[in-house]
C-alpha cells in the first residue's frame, strides 16, 4: 500500500467521524414533539473553600477578631491602690463678729463689735454671737459666716419678755440668704474678727 493511500483512508475516516458528530449533536438538540432546544447549564467552578455570606476567608477572620480583653488586676497587690483624697481644710474660728444695725424708724446706723457668748443690745435688740468662722483656703468663695441668736425686748423696759426675733446663720457676702427680717430694725454681718490677746497676769 502506497503512502498515498494511507493517507487518503485516514482523511475519509476523520471525516466520517465528524459528520457522525454533528449529527448526534443535531439529534440531542431537537426536543421531542418539537419543543425548544433546552438552554445549555453551565458548570460553576468547585472553590477549595466556602466563601458563601457569613463565612469569611481565612485571612479575613484574622483581621476580625476582635482583641482580647485586658487581664483583671492579681490578688497579689501588683496595682497600686487609688490615692486617698486629702482632708477638707478647716475653718478658722474667731472669737467675734462686727455687725452692722440699722433702726428702720429713725434711720439710724450703728456699727459694733460683739464678742461670742457676750450679749450685745442695740435699742429693742440683744444680740447673741454663737460663733463666727471664715470659709476655708480650699473653698471656692471666701466668705465670713456667724451664727447669731436675736431677742427683740424694747429698750428700758426689763419686765417685758423677750421674744425670739432670729435664730441662724448669716453670711457676710450672701446676705439675701438668711435674711434677719424685723419690723423696725435691720441687722446683718459684716465681717469675722479675732479677739484681743489676754494680757497675762502680773506676777506679785
């Protein structure tokens, strides 16, 4: 057999086989009872991993996590303990008050000093310093602050009883707050004062 022939046989058989394909494919595609050819499907690839809503990548996840929370503080002390805020500074006390009376009626102003626990009277009013105190440095508003105790008992007349006029404290800067009110006199603080030394005793 001659190369000629050879060659002519195995293009005869590739042809044969090629139209024996077309033919099948014809064959598959023509729907029974002549229907429409069915639409081709088309595979989806095959991922290694599920990368499907609610799962993340592998490196994704790393970056999500969130981060640990800190270590509680050991037993052992290792925490120093929170500082203990410092004692409110006191009050100074003094041992007077200056006052300031006005009578309402003829306009009259007096301006006295009175010691604490020594009644002071002034026409129809005694006048009673408790205490007197300044606010401390670490206060915002400076302030001089007296607990009085006022009878009302008119002048000259020892029989007649004393009443209660004011009971309270008074602020020097803040008058308007516990306000001594009275028909006819007037009275409110005006400042703290220190007692005079006492002198002392003469040795004999």
């Amino acid at each position: 057999m001659t190369r000629r022939a050879v060659l002519s046989g195995l293009v005869a058989g590739t042809l044969i086989a090629g139209v024996g394909a077309g033919a099948a494919l014809s064959l598959a595609q023509e729907a029974p009872g002549g229907a429409a050819p069915a639409k081709p499907v088309i595979a989806k690839p095959v991922l290694a991993r599920d990368y499907s809503i609610g799962t993340l990548a592998p490196e994704d996840t790393a970056a999500q996590q969130a981060a640990p929370d800190p270590a509680p503080p050991s037993a052992s002390g290792d925490t120093p303990p929170a500082a203990r805020p410092a004692d409110p500074l006191k009050r100074p006390r003094y041992g007077g008050a200056i006052l300031q009376a006005v009578d309402k009626v003829t306009a009259e102003t007096l301006r006295f000093e009175a010691r604490v626990g020594q009644p002071v009277r002034f026409k129809g009013l005694v006048v009673t310093v408790n205490t007197c105190e300044t606010t401390a440095p670490d206060e915002d508003a400076p302030d001089s602050i007296a607990h009085l105790s006022v009878l009302s008992q008119p002048e000259g007349v020892t029989t007649a009883a004393a009443r209660d006029a004011y009971h309270g404290w008074m602020y020097a800067n803040a008058a308007a707050v516990h306000p001594f009110q009275h028909p006819v006199y007037d009275l409110w603080l005006i400042a703290c004062k220190a007692s005079p030394p006492v002198a002392p005793a003469a040795i004999p």
